[in-house]
C-alpha cells in the first residue's frame, strides 16, 4: 500500500453490509442525457446489471410515466433482473402546486413502477420556485412534505433532490435549508444537495454541506455535475463534510460536461479513505465494468480515465522507467491490479534502457540482462520514430522490432516479390478495386489476386487468398480499426504517411504501424506486421 492511500480526513472501516453509506448511480437516468447517447430498453437492461455486478447500492433507472421506455424499462428490469446488491429507484417529480401527492398521476406513475426506492426532485432555489413552477414558496414546501409523507405510507423509502441547491443557497440560506427540513421532517431518508449548475469548487461545497448538516439535522447527500471540472472532487468534499450518500455516473457520463465519475469516486472511497462501498472483490472488476458500459453506450473508453482509462497507469519517459525498475510504487500512486487495470510502458523517442528492459519483460521477450542489445534497441527505436514511426500505440510491431533485435534475423512466414493496387473509376461513377500480391512461402511462388471494398481491403483479401492454404490460421484474423495521419514535412499528397491497424483474432487483439510516403505502401507493412504477429503468437513456426 502507498502512503498516499487510505489517509483522507473521513477514513473509516465501514462494513459493506451496512446502510451507513450509499453509492448511488444515476447512469440511466442522468447519464443518458449525454449529448451522443440514445438507449434503449435492452441497453439500460444490460447497464443495470454491470451496475449490480460492480456492487453500487442503488440505480436509478429513469422516470416512470414520464415516457414509455423508462415505464418498460422498470416492468422488465423487475422480471428480468434478479439485483444481487443494487435497489431500483424510480426517479420523478414533487406532485403538481394545488392538488394532493395521493391524486397526482405522475406520483402514481412512480408507485406502479414497483420500485422499492423513490427519488423525488424538489425546487431548492426561491427564484425556480416563483418563475419555474409559478407557486408560493410555502406551496413549495408542502409539495414536498405531501410527496415525500404519501410515498412512505405506501411502503416506499425516499430521497429528495434539492435541485439547484448550492446556487438557491447562495440567494436565499434560509429558505433552501427549510426544504430541506421539509424533506426530513416529512420521512425523507436521505436528502440530496444538488450542484445542478455545476459551478461550485470544493472549499465551497465543504462550507455549505458543513452548515446544512448541523443547521437540519437530515441525513445529506451529493449529486454534482463537472462544468468546473470539479464533480469527483466536489463530492469528495461533501463526504469530508459528512455527506454519507454520493450520486454518480458511470465514466462520468452526463448532461453538458457530465456528472461526478463513479469510478474514481468509488476508487477514493475504497482506496484513499478505507471506507468500504463496495462488495469484497468488486473494485478489481472496475475497468471490466467501465469498459463494458462504454461498449454498450457505443462511446469509445476514455483512454486517459483516471483508474480505468488504458494510460492511467502508462509510463513513457526513461525517467520513469528507470524509478519504476526499481520500484513501481515510485511513479504509480496504487498498484493498477487493484482496480483491474494494468502498467504499460511505452516505446518512444524518449524511451531510456529502463523502458526497453520493461517492455521486454511485458512483451515476454528476455533481454538476458544485455546491455549492448538494449542500447541498439534504443538506438533503433529513435531511429525508426524519427522517420515517423511510433511504437506508442503498436506493440505488435514493437515486439517483432524487438525479437529481430534478440534472434539476429526477422521473423518471416512469407517473402514479398511484389505487390499492387488499382483502383478503377468507372463511367457509372463507381469504383472497383483490384490488388495482385506475388509472395513466397514455404518454397512456394504464389501470385494472388482479389477485389475488396478499397485497395487496403483487396490487398487483405489477396494475401489471405495466398496463405492460408499455407497458414489456416489466417482465417480467424480480422482487421478492426484502420488509422491515417499525415505527418508533419512535406503538405499534400507529397506528406510522410502513418497507417495503423488493429487486428483480432478473436480472442485478443494487436496493433501494427507502417510508414510511407505512399499510403497504400504504408498500409501493405502494417498488414505484413499484422500476420506475421498474429502467425507468431499462434505457435506457427517461422517458414524461412
């Protein structure tokens, strides 16, 4: 364990079987109103039960009668999901000015949709009061005392969003904090101090939080969104405070900019204050969860993620790699294994011995301790970045740099006579295109043709139809991901070009690059990196 963890003014040894602390997810509700975002019933299915498996407490699956998904929603998720650790929450609204919670249509709505747990939204701020829902401040107040005391009659546990609550604060102290009361008074379990806008920094929202609690009484939460980029610290300062319930997203999805991060939150609390919020295990299935929610949303992961991201725990300079060697602990705050995610070292132009020998050892490749061979790997890698290479983001191609290095001679399954693309412009405005590809393998010259969807595809495809009678391996490979950049020099068709490609064979997938002033001859060493690698790591011997 590192000093920095488990040292934060609220560290506790709190049980994971206890109501003392809540982890509250929003991502369905709060987080689907990312710009981008659209899902469906199956999608929020599906988020719910990552959700579980993680271990929050509760899910606010989306607002019943408010619109039909969010009702099927709570209909199938009753019948489908069998929730090991999490409640269902149904989120809506105070019932309307001048009528009674017990004939409100939409406080029925949330009854009916059988969730055990009720979040009601509630105006905080006097000015929303007055111009939003266009009634008195003392109508406010007693909108939330009916809601709040009907839904505990009818069995149901509450807690209460004061929206806008930090800015209402800032107009009118007293009145915010008397909905609050209204809230507890009324059998509201928990209430919520919502940063809505998301304009509060966290000196300010210890301060508020702080004065709230001693002033009421009531059991507080948090629910802040990151325009200041503060949410994740925001709330952290509430907890600081004595807040004992915080309200997050996973990956931090959210209106605007987003909402408070689940993830690094739930880190901190575990990690860097001791306090247990999550079921024994769950906290190394974090990047699995984060990673899987960003599948089903069809937003790529955040690489640079604190925690979860692939470069939260990734080392560059040789600097680095020369503290790491020695102790990882020195350049990592935690070790990376605790919430599922891993170290990775990259190979740069700034790359030292240290991150050579690193590499190696990731890669599985033995250096033997030799330092002449490091110094040419190094010497190498520069040379190759240089000409515009990057092995950053191609470790497949890195690897096969490196075992070239190590044996003497690069590994071929195949040797290249020629090959060539054509692209064809018809009359009818469409394209055909064709690539030829003479190879030699296993004492054999085979020339090849075939058609593809581009000149990179066809050149795939002409491979493929001269190898795998040779290697059937081949067969399960598939390119995934295909990248461009012109580089800097040259403008124009005249530009250094970078081609890289991810490959998959099904079960685990690699990246290759290649350079050229040609794109298509960039994309060809790519591609021949791309099968030779994975003929690597299928257990096929080398031909030649």
């Amino acid at each position: 364990m590192t000093t920095t963890e488990a040292t934060g003014p609220a560290a506790h040894d709190t049980a994971d079987d206890t109501d003392s602390f809540h982890v509250f997810d929003t991502t369905l509700r709060d987080g689907a109103q990312r710009e981008g975002i659209n899902l469906t019933v199956a999608d929020k299915l599906a988020i719910a039960r990552h959700l579980d498996d993680f271990g929050v407490g509760f899910i606010e699956g989306g607002w019943p009668g408010a619109n039909p998904r969010d009702t099927e929603f709570f209909a199938r998720a009753r019948a489908e999901i069998d929730f090991k650790h999490a409640k269902l929450v149904a989120f809506g609204a105070t019932r309307r000015a001048g009528g009674s919670a017990a004939e409100d249509p939409q406080v029925r709505a949330l009854l009916e949709s059988g969730a055990p747990v009720i979040t009601l939204v509630a105006k905080s701020h006097d000015r929303h009061v007055e111009l939003a829902l266009r009634t008195t401040l003392e109508e406010n107040l007693e909108m939330v005392r009916d809601t709040v005391s009907h839904l505990v009659a009818q069995g149901r546990r509450v807690f209460v969003d004061c929206e806008h609550f930090f800015d209402g604060y800032r107009a009118n102290a007293e009145y915010a904090k008397s909905v609050v009361r209204a809230a507890h008074e009324a059998g509201a379990d928990v209430v919520i101090l919502c940063d809505t806008n998301g304009g509060m920094l966290p000196a300010q929202v210890t301060a508020v939080v702080a004065t709230v609690l001693a002033d009421t009484g009531a059991r507080l939460g948090i629910h802040a969104q990151d325009d200041t980029g503060c949410a994740v610290a925001n709330t952290l300062a509430a907890v600081d405070a004595g807040a004992t319930h915080v309200q997050c997203t996973a990956n931090g999805y959210g209106e605007r900019v987003g909402n408070a991060n689940l993830f690094p939150v739930v880190a901190a609390l575990e990690i860097k204050y001791g306090r247990r919020v999550l079921p024994e295990g769950a906290l190394a299935e974090m990047t699995r969860i984060s990673h899987a929610i960003a599948e089903v949303v069809n937003l790529t992961p955040s690489t640079h993620q604190p925690y979860v991201g692939v470069s939260a725990f990734a080392h560059k300079a040789g600097l680095h790699a020369s503290a790491i060697k020695v102790d990882p602990d020195l350049y990592q705050h935690i070790d990376p294994e605790r919430v599922g995610n891993t170290m990775r070292m990259l190979v740069s132009d700034m790359a030292g011995r240290a991150s050579i020998e690193l590499k190696g050892k990731e890669l599985g490749v033995d250096l033997g301790g030799d330092r002449a061979l490091v110094s040419r790997v190094v010497e190498r890698v520069k040379e190759r970045e240089l000409s515009g290479y990057t092995y950053e983001a191609a470790d497949a191609s890195f690897e096969l740099l490196l075992r070239a290095e190590v044996e003497g001679r690069a590994r071929k399954y195949f040797r290249t006579e020629s090959w060539r693309a054509i692209v064809e412009d018809r009359p009818d405005g469409t394209h055909a295109n064709e690539a030829t590809v003479k190879l030699w393998a296993k004492g054999e010259r085979i020339v090849a043709t075939a058609e593809g969807n581009g000149p990179v595809n066809a050149l795939d495809r002409a491979l493929r139809v001269a190898l795998e009678r040779f290697y059937p391996q081949l067969a399960k490979f598939e390119l995934v991901d295909y990248k461009v950049r012109i580089l800097e020099g040259k403008h124009g068709t005249e530009s250094t070009t970078r081609v890289l490609i991810a490959t998959t064979d099904g079960s685990r997938e690699w990246s290759t690059v290649g350079v050229a002033q040609n794109v298509i001859a960039a994309s060809w060493q790519a591609l021949e990196d791309a099968f030779t690698y994975g003929l690597l790591h299928a257990g096929v011997e080398p031909a030649e």
